[in-house]
C-alpha cells in the first residue's frame, strides 16, 4: 500500500522504517506557505495550527498518490485525540477515500495498537517487524545526538550556513543507510563531518545558551517555526530543544513502571510544581523544561506555542510566575499562519540582547 505520514522534524527515520517493512512510501513534501494555505482552507479557523498545517500536508501526500495515512493519537483533555477524525471527515468531504492507522500507546489500548500493528507488518515475520524496530530505535538515538552537536556548534561556525548543510548531507547518509553497519557507518561519517566544521573561539562564560520548550509539533518542525535553531544558532546561541524524538519513544513505549528513570519522566516531575495535574499536550513539560533549562544554568528560554493550543495557553500564564521565581528570562512566541516574521525576528533580537545584557553584568 501507498503509505504517509505527517511531516515533523528527521522524517527520514518515519520513512525507513515503512521501507524496511516494504511499503511504498509516499513522502509528504516539507510544510510550506502551500502546505499551510491549503490547511487553512480546509480547516476549522478556530482549530489549533498543528491541525492545520497536517490537514495541508495530508492534501500534498493525496496529491502525490498516497492511500493509507499512518499518524500518533492522542489522549486527555487536548485537540490531538480528534486530529484522526476531524482530518478523515474534511478529506472525505473533499472526496479522499483514505484509510487511516492511528497508533496510542501500547499500554493505554494494546488491542487497536496490535490491530495497527499487523496492518502495517506486510507479511512480514515478527523478527523481522521488531529488527526493523531496532535498527530505526538506534537510527533515532544516533540521528538525536547528532542534532543536539548541530544545534551546540551553529553558533560558533566561521562560515555561515556550514552546519546547516552539513546536517542536511548527515540526514541523506541515514537515508541510505539500511543496517545496522551502515547507520554506525553513517554515525561516524556524521561526527567527523561536524568535527571538520571551523569554529571561532568563544570563551565559556560568553556562551549564550538557550532552551526551546512547548507544543510537540511547533518544537520540533522547523520550516513552520520560522528555522527557529536555525535563527537563534545564527544570532550566537547554542540551543536545545525540550522534545527529541528519541526521549518521546522511550517514554511513551515503555509500561509505567519503567518510565521512572526516563527524561520526560524527570521533567515531568519537575513541572509538577506548576501543573500538578494533567492538563493535556505538553504544558506540564514545558513547565518542566523550563525548570531543567534553569537548573542546567541556561540563559534563556523561548516557549513555542500554537495559536489556539489551550495547554500552552495555560502554560503561557504561568510563565510569568516561573520567571519571577527561577530568574530565568523566558519569551513566548505563538505560531499560527497570520504570524509576522519580521516582528517575530525583532522580538527575538530583542530577547537575546536582553539575555546578553544580563550575562555581562552577571560577568561584571
Ligand atoms: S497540544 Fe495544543 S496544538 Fe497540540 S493538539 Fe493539543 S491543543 Fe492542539
């Protein structure tokens, strides 16, 4: 079957593992303004972005051929248990008969997780299924900390734009990479490629660090958060994200009683204090990250967050709260198709000399 996938973040790895099972896999092209206006079109206006830009995204995959959607569920009091079903009613009123493969964790609905299962096996043996697993699991971890050292060195290139297409040749090398020789390989490859980038010297307590937490999808997609690492790596700041695939798999596919050592685990716990109840999407690990980011000594942190996503808007007013109390300077940027890049970039500018100027009267 023609098979495809929401686009979010290192896509390659979603691909490789319908591959590996021998499904043709239809890629959906990279979110654009196209991606984004035919989203819109089709979507409730009062639904949150994500929605919007997947709906957009669906319409580019159908376009190319694609017949069967495989996408994640969602659970508690938030949007993202209904995308399934509000995406396959507009696409059918639109006229696209497309089936859709829904995955919830294991262990909140094991039956439909093993019905799903078997759909997308494609006759293929059980040690197959779970080699396949394997090798994709170890592609994610390799391919996640190869990203956090593209986002630490970014700010520090000599020649701008180096890293950026240096991840880009990484990211090809793990396409064609189909064992688990070749993802070492490929692995390796990666590290002396990010070695051989030249850097300008920065003395340690010039470093500017800076944390992105919020929503899963405006996190980690970077062609509909403005290339926010991009952006913050060009202005000097070394950056991390709040979300990696990799954590979300270990995470979410392990029972509870394995969990405790976990990250999200970890910062979970420390979003407890803000959030102590589940209130849907991510805000409680926002809240979580932005402790850590303080903990870990960062100097700032921005927090994405989709217009009309009501977790973060819980989040977002908390934050003053947080910032008080940490001291952590923290800015809030929401997504939607009407943002404004050039006053985005100048909020931004703004931030990061605010972050600046803290810094060097801490250093004075
Ligand atoms: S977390 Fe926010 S943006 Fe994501 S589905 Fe839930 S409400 Fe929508």
């Amino acid at each position: 079957m023609k098979v495809s996938f929401p686009y979010m973040g290192t896509t390659v790895v979603y691909k490789k593992l319908l591959e590996l099972l021998g499904h043709e896999v239809i890629m959906p092209p990279k979110p654009s303004q196209h991606t984004i206006n035919l989203g819109v079109k089709y979507s409730p206006e009062f639904a949150c972005f994500p929605l919007k830009v997947i709906m957009g995204s669906y319409m580019q995959a159908i376009e190319k051929g694609a017949e069967v959607m495989i996408t994640s569920g969602g659970h508690g009091p938030c949007r993202a248990g209904f995308y399934e079903q509000v995406h396959s009613r507009i696409l059918k009123q639109e006229g696209h008969n497309v089936e859709f493969i829904v995955f919830n964790s294991l262990f909140r609905d094991y039956k439909s997780f093993i019905n799903n299962v078997l759909k997308i096996k494609n006759k293929k043996s059980w040690f197959t299924v779970g080699k396949s697993l394997l090798l994709v699991y170890d592609m994610i971890k390799k391919l996640d900390i190869l990203e956090k050292e593209v986002e630490r060195i970014r700010a520090y290139e000599v020649k701008k734009g180096e890293t950026t297409k240096t991840w880009e040749q990484i990211q090809l090398l793990f396409d064609k990479a189909n064992t688990k020789k070749e993802i070492k390989e490929a692995f390796h490859k990666g590290q002396e490629l990010l070695s051989n980038i030249k850097q300008t010297d920065v003395e340690s307590d010039r470093k500017i660090r800076i944390g992105i937490v919020g929503e899963i999808y405006v996190v980690m997609e970077p062609s509909i958060n403005m290339k926010m690492e991009e952006l913050l790596g060009n202005l000097g700041a070394e950056v991390e994200r709040s979300q990696y695939l990799s954590n979300w798999i270990s995470y979410n596919a392990l029972p509870k009683f394995l969990r405790k050592g976990t990250h999200e685990k970890q910062i979970l716990e420390k979003g407890e204090k803000y959030i102590p109840i589940e209130i849907g999407g991510h805000a409680k690990l926002t809240m979580g990250q932005i402790v850590d980011f303080s903990d870990r000594g960062f100097d700032g942190v921005i927090h994405l967050m989709p217009f009309g996503c009501l977790p973060e808007l819980v989040s977002q007013s908390i934050v003053p709260k947080v910032t008080e109390e940490l001291g952590i300077p923290v800015l809030t940027l929401s997504i939607d198709e009407q943002m404004g890049v050039a006053n985005t970039l100048t909020r931004i500018e703004a931030f990061l000399d605010l972050v600046k100027g803290k810094q060097a009267k801490k250093i004075s």
